[in-house]
C-alpha cells in the first residue's frame, strides 16, 4: 500500500512540474539576444561588431545598443556598432521593445444595400392607378409596384403592354413588368419587375476592425564575454605616404622595375617603395627580382 502511494506522489509532482514547464515557456520574451561570435580583427586593424536581437512577430525591437568593457575600462558605451581590435572583452546587449496585442471592435450600424439591379428580376406586388385599352391584345398603365426585397415603391408611367401570355411591357423609366392578366384599377396584383434602375433595401451590417494596442517599452539585457581573434600578419603592405616602408615590412619594391630592395641596400635609402615586404622570399613571390647593383 505503501508503494502504491509513493508512486502516486511521483506521479503528481511530475504533473506539476511539467505544468510549471509550461507557463514558463508560454511567459518567454518574445525577444531573443543571441550569443555574439568570436571574429578575427584583420592584422593592425578593427573589426566591426554588431548586437544579435531577434523578435517575435507579436514584438518590435525599438534599439539595440552595445556596452563594450575590457578589464575594467569601458571601450564603447550604448553603441549600435562597435569597432574592436583583438583581445577579449565583455560586452552587454541593450534590447528596448515593445508587445502588441490585438484588439477586436465590432459595430452595427444600417446602410442602404444594393438588393436589385437592372436586368435582373424580383417579385412585386402592384396597384394600376390608370388602365386604357388601346387595342385588342395591348394596354397602357400607371401605377406603382412594392416588393420584399427593396424599400418604397416602384412607380410606373405610361407602361405599354401586350399580351404575350403573359402580359408584359415597358415604362417610361425602362421598368419592364410582367404580370398575368389586364389589371383593374385600385386592385392588387402580382407581377415580375426588371427594374430601371438600381433597388436597395435598408440592413443592418455588422463590422469588425483589429487594432493593435501597443504595451510601454520593456528593456532586456545579455551579458557574454568576446573574443577578438587577430588576423595573420600579412607579408606585404602599402608604403607610408612618403615612399617608406613600415617597419615589419622592410623590403621595398618598385612596381615599375619590378626590382626589390633590402635594408642596407646601395638603393635602398633613395627608393621610394609602391610595395612593401616582410622579407626578400615574399618580394620573389609577388614577381620581384632582387637589385643586381644591392
């Protein structure tokens, strides 16, 4: 009995810890600051670093900043991109955003809506205010004629009709009516309209709008420490403004002689380089000779 309650306990933590799992997940922010990546600055230079902030579409990233420390000195302070020689550094995300959700709103309201075009049929009920009888198989009429599907009344002036079995014919105003025997006058009868002109009839319509409603500005932050690599030093580089050479890239070359020139040289001093070169090997190895006069 013992066991059967030890199991049962087990269970039941279990269940809470993975309800517990999830509301934590279902609570994450919606922004991510990923891990920046180790990056090789190129030899005596900088290489640009930029903060990593992802969002979720229910979220907008208003900035992205950067604090950069090394040791105990602060290289760059809320920067958007920071240029950074090697070495290694501490560096802290700033990610200021903003939530929305989505808000419904539904209004009713009554619009006029296009029930009965021309040159499609309804069914009316009409009363002739006038009947002639022009002649065996044709009259002439006015009236006016109501139906369901659209407001008010159709009026109908100087209808000539004949008897096509049914009766059908044409208004003034291209009503067209057909009905199925000679009207009397002041009495009901039913008939098929094709009116002249567009029919509406009053509706309520219902409508519904989505705002986004957005929440204050939240701030999330990441700390990690940032590795510099530094690049190879290269063997050959461009000469200083006036023709010299740095001082890990001795060897002067001129492009135009396709000759190189080492320190101590004979021509050494009045070159003026257009290639410089780590050592005598790396001048041969981009086309150079060596100076036969030293």
């Amino acid at each position: 009995m013992r066991r059967l309650w030890t199991s049962l306990l087990t269970l039941c933590l279990v269940a809470v810890s993975m309800t517990v799992g999830v509301t934590a997940a279902s609570a994450a922010t919606p922004v991510t600051i990923a891990k920046l990546a180790s990056k090789t600055a190129p030899y005596g230079s900088k290489v640009t670093v930029k903060p990593k902030v992802t969002h979720a579409k229910s979220a907008k990233v208003v900035s992205a900043k950067l604090t950069v420390k090394k040791g105990g000195s602060t290289v760059a302070k809320n920067r958007a991109s920071v240029k950074l020689a090697a070495g290694t550094y501490t560096v802290t995300t700033t990610a200021k955003y903003k939530t929305f959700r989505t808000v419904k709103k539904t209004t009713t309201s009554t619009k006029n809506v296009l029930t009965v075009e021309p040159y499609s049929t309804t069914k009316v009920t009409c009363t002739a205010s006038r009947v002639d009888v022009l002649d065996e198989g044709l009259i002439e009429l006015d009236g006016s004629c109501t139906g369901t599907a659209f407001d008010g009344a159709v009026a109908l002036r100087n209808l000539g009709a004949f008897d096509d079995d049914p009766w059908w014919g044409y208004d003034d105003n291209a009503n067209a009516l057909e009905f199925a025997s000679v009207p009397t006058v002041g009495k009901a009868f039913s008939a098929t309209l094709d009116p002249g002109k567009n029919l509406y009839k009053k509706k309520k319509v219902t409508t519904t709008t989505s705002t986004k409603v957005w929440s204050a500005v939240k701030t999330k932050t990441k700390t990690q420490t940032l590795v510099i690599k530094a690049g190879k030093k290269p063997n050959h580089a461009a000469p200083y403004s006036d023709g010299e050479c740095p001082s890990w890239a001795p060897v002067k070359g001129n492009a135009n002689s396709g000759i190189y020139h080492v320190p101590g040289g004979r021509w050494y001093s009045v070159t003026k380089a257009e290639e410089c070169f780590t050592t005598a090997a790396a001048a041969r190895a981009h086309g150079y000779r060596v100076s036969r006069n030293g």
